[in-house]
C-alpha cells in the first residue's frame, strides 16, 4: 500500500511538470515583440533572422514565419495535424507560385519571404498599437504614447517631456522625433497605418533619414558628417578585450567601409544600422533550398515542399520531438 501511494505521487508529480514544462516550451517558441525591432551592443538594429542559429541550434521558428508571415499563424500550425498542416501549405504553395509551372523557383520563394516580412512588421505593428490605443479612437497621440512607455501620468510632465533621468529623456526625444516623421498627414496623431513606420523605421525608406540624423547625433563626435572607427566603437571598448577589439576593426574595414577611406559615410553608416530584408531574404532562400532541393535541380517541386512541411511550417508532430526531450529532462530531474 505504502509503495502504490509513493508510484501515484511520483506519477501524478511527473504528468504535472509534464504539462507546466510543454506549455512552457511551447510558450517561448515564437517570440511577440512589443516595441519595434531591438538594437544590437553597436545600435545597429537586430536582423529579422537575429536568433535563427544561436547556441549552435538551429531554431525553426523564425522559418515558419517566414512562410507564413505571421507569428500567431505559426503558432496556429504548431497544433494542427500533420495532414491540415500539408493541407494548408499546399494553398499557400500555389500562391507563391506566381508562373503556375508548380515549381518554386529561388526568386518566386525569396518575394514570398519578403511579403512574409511586411506581414511580419504590419502584425506587430498591430498588436501594438491595440496596446497604445486608450480611448480606442483608431489613432495614436503623443500623450498616449508616453504614458504607456514612459509612465508619464501628469498632463505637465508630458507636454513638457520631461524626464528626470537624462538617458530616458534622449531616448523620449528620439522617440518624439520618429512620432512626428511617421505621422504623415502631421495631424498630430498616427494612424494604424503610420504607426507601421513608427514601429519600424528601419524597414522604411520614409524613416532612414530620421535614423541616419540620430545615429550621427549619438555616434559622431567631432560632428564631420562621417563614423571613424573610435567613433564606430565608442564606450563599448571597454567592457571588451583586445580580441574583441580586433573583431571589431575587421568587421568596420571588410563589412561597411566599402570604399576604404577609413571612414563612414551616410550610405556605409545606413547599412551597418539598418539590416538589409533583401539579403536575410537571399539567405533563407539557400537555408531552404538546401533542406528541401533533394534532386538538386535548384527549384523546388510542390511534392519537395511538402515532404518537407515540418520545415516550412511546423505542426504539432513537429514539436513532439521536443516534448519527449522535456520528459527525459524530467525524468533526470525526478
């Protein structure tokens, strides 16, 4: 009798850190962003691929969504069967089809991942604006804007944006900055469809004027127009070793001084700042062609796709690899 309650409690424990663990994998596997893109140590904005590999893991997520252009669908086809999985993406196949040969060619699939990225920022843009929308008026002003990402509660405090760390009250005045180059109508307000562009900037060629005005602000210091290298590193260099500084000086002479004058200009400092879709685009195209290209023909049959379903976009079989790596994690913590 001792030894039946003893297994029940060992089960019963068991299927309770079963469910908390698979709900809490499942949970971080697509990640929602809540205030435009983040920024890399140098301020440069975060790739949309940031996070693909990392740790020397490949995470699949960020190819459903390239497929699907949306984090929420993708978390949609995590849970269905592998057969509605095939189902739906044989859809989504003829649409990308855009000669209708039933191939899809590298070009066909790198114009569907970019429309995918649109779709991308336009969701998030939406999740948030929802969020900043108080009085659900469909519009966004300043003061709502602020109170919600700066705790600005007095009407006094916000009309004058004042805030008494000095690094938020930058950070409020380049925000205050983007709010006005966004709103285009300049009726003081952002639509759902200007706050796309005040959500992310660096996907807009409205914004990258505002983006290059304020990258020279914070970054250049002897106010010549151009980035030198100190400039390029600024305080990072010391929090870092002479390795890191090596990496660093290689990456500013072969990545973004492209004409080797030691310095860069506006167009070298817009592509260091801003990651460029086009070429995430290019690389994803050759990280799926080289899972799913069996007969290496360099186009991709509908048959070729949905053999490979699971790579470009998931369903719950997909994910049943990683529950059964949770219970055997389990199973050593028990």
């Amino acid at each position: 009798m001792k030894f039946f309650k003893i297994s029940l409690i060992y089960s019963v424990a068991f299927v309770i850190c079963l469910i908390l663990k698979s709900s809490e994998a499942f949970s971080h596997q697509h990640q929602h962003k809540s205030h435009g893109s983040e920024r890399m140590e140098d301020g440069a904005f975060s790739p949309r691929d940031h996070g693909h590999f990392s740790d020397d893991e490949h995470h699949s997520e960020f190819d459903h969504e390239a497929i699907l252009g949306s984090v929420k669908e993708a978390e949609e086809f995590h849970q269905l069967s592998p057969e509605e999985s095939k189902r739906r993406l044989g859809i989504l196949i003829k649409k990308m089809d855009l000669n209708s040969d039933e191939f899809i060619d590298r070009h066909e699939l790198k114009a569907w991942i970019l429309r995918s990225f649109k779709k991308l920022s336009e969701e998030e843009s939406d999740d948030r604006f929802d969020d900043l929308d108080e009085n659900h008026d469909e519009k966004i002003s300043w003061e709502e804007y602020v109170r919600d990402v700066y705790g600005l509660e007095d009407e006094e405090g916000i009309r004058k944006n004042t805030l008494d760390d000095a690094e938020e009250n930058k950070l409020m005045e380049d925000d205050k900055e983007m709010f006005r180059a966004a709103d285009l109508d300049k009726d003081g307000y952002l639509s759902p469809t200007e706050h796309v562009l005040f959500h992310s900037p660096e996907e807009s060629a409205h914004m990258l004027p505002i983006i290059l005005k304020q990258t020279l602000r914070d970054k250049d210091r002897n106010n010549d127009g151009l980035i030198n290298f100190q400039e390029f590193i600024g305080d990072n260099a010391k929090n870092h070793d002479k390795e890191w500084l090596v990496t660093e000086k290689e990456k500013f002479d072969n990545d973004f001084d492209k004409d080797g004058d030691g310095f860069l200009n506006h167009n070298e400092i817009l592509s260091w700042i801003v990651p460029s879709n086009e070429q995430v685009a290019t690389e994803e195209v050759d990280h799926l062609f080289a899972a799913a290209d069996d007969d290496h023909d360099d186009r991709l049959s509908y048959d070729e796709i949905l053999d490979k379903y699971d790579v470009f976009v998931g369903s719950e079989a997909t994910d049943y690899g990683d529950h059964l790596q949770n219970i055997d994690e389990m199973h050593d913590e028990l």
